[in-house]
C-alpha cells in the first residue's frame, strides 16, 4: 500500500487493458471475495491519484525494452500519491522473467528537484543512510545520461484479499500523460490516454 514503510516488494504482476463495460463486470466478481485496500478509504470514489516521473537515457532504451517485452528490465522514476502528495518516492521497478520487483525510497522535496534536473555532480555527493537503490541510481543515472521524459497520472481503486495467499486487484483509469520533466503541473496539458479504457 502507498502509506506502507516496506521498501521492498516482490510479486507475480499481470497487467490487461479493458473497456470499461467489462471493468465494471470484473470488480463486481472481485467484491465477492476481496475487500477494499484501506488505503483507498477517505478518496472520493474510494480512488486515489497516482502520479509519476519517468526517466530514461536519450535513446528510450526503458520505453524500448518494455515495448519489445524484453523479460530482464528495470527502470527508475518519482513517484507520489494522493493529490497534492508531500512524500515522494525514488523507485526502482523491474522485471525478472516472470517476477516483478520494486524497490523504493522517501526523499525530500529538495532532493527531488536535483534528481529531476539531473544534477548529478550534487547528486553524487548525497549519500543517504544504508540506501544501495540510491547507489544504483546514481550509477545508472550518470552512465547513461538518464533524465526526466514523461509524468503520468492515473486513478487507481484497489482490493486485496485478506485470507489466504496474498492477492491484489488493482483498477487504473483516468491515465493521463504529458512530456514532463516534473512532478508538479506545467503549462502543457497532459493528454487522455486510452479513453474508456481500464488498465486492471
């Protein structure tokens, strides 16, 4: 969950993009036997705002590798959540094989705006307690030269089942994109992406 103080996670992840029509029909079979992640209580709607940064070398090599479903990837980006969020996460997200992984850290506003204008020389004097994804970052971010290149907004409602092997159901709607390299609102409208559409 968004408010949790684990840094790590591991999970099998399907993703299956949808109408609409048949999301309704899916989340009223997963109401039966899974219940509302807290997290989402207190949201209208019981949807919370997520919102990131992506970051990417000046070839897309991330964007290439997702598109060709190359089955050992990784990628970074900021991420906060609800609207208006103050805490914000570095994230590293990857795959191996079958196994997704994330693996994040809280970093304050300050930081945040050095990492998204790819300061790297003050970067790299930072050195946060015990943090070897920060390491990574760094040494990835300046081998490759890897810099903002899309914020994404989305909704997101989702249900857990408390019983038994873990499982989670999320529903993403409202995805919104823009070439960004920032996490607040800029002068260029995002744009609607997959209209009527829910990623489950």
């Amino acid at each position: 969950a968004p408010g949790s103080t684990a840094l790590n996670f591991g999970r099998f992840e399907y993703k299956y993009l949808v109408p609409e029509s048949l999301s309704k029909l899916v989340e009223n079979s997963v109401k039966q036997f899974m219940v509302l992640d807290s997290y989402c209580s207190g949201f209208q709607g019981s949807r919370y705002s997520i919102r990131s940064v992506y970051f990417d070398d000046l070839k897309f090599s991330c964007y290439h590798e997702k598109i060709d479903g190359l089955l050992n990837r990784r990628k970074f980006r900021l991420r906060s959540y609800g609207e208006n969020a103050a805490t914000i996460f570095l994230e590293e997200k990857g795959r191996r094989n079958a196994f997704s992984y994330k693996q994040r850290m809280v970093i304050q506003p300050a930081l945040a705006e050095l990492v998204l204008r790819s300061d790297w020389k003050n970067l790299l004097e930072y050195e946060p307690a015990d943090s070897r994804l920060w390491q990574r970052f760094i040494g990835a971010g300046m081998r490759s030269a890897l810099r903002p290149i899309a914020r994404v907004d989305y909704k997101r409602k989702a249900y857990v089942n408390n019983s038994g092997y873990r499982f989670r159901v999320t529903f993403d709607s409202e995805l919104r994109a823009v070439q960004s390299t920032g996490l607040s609102d800029s002068g260029v409208r995002s744009r609607t992406v997959h209209t009527g559409m829910t990623v489950i």
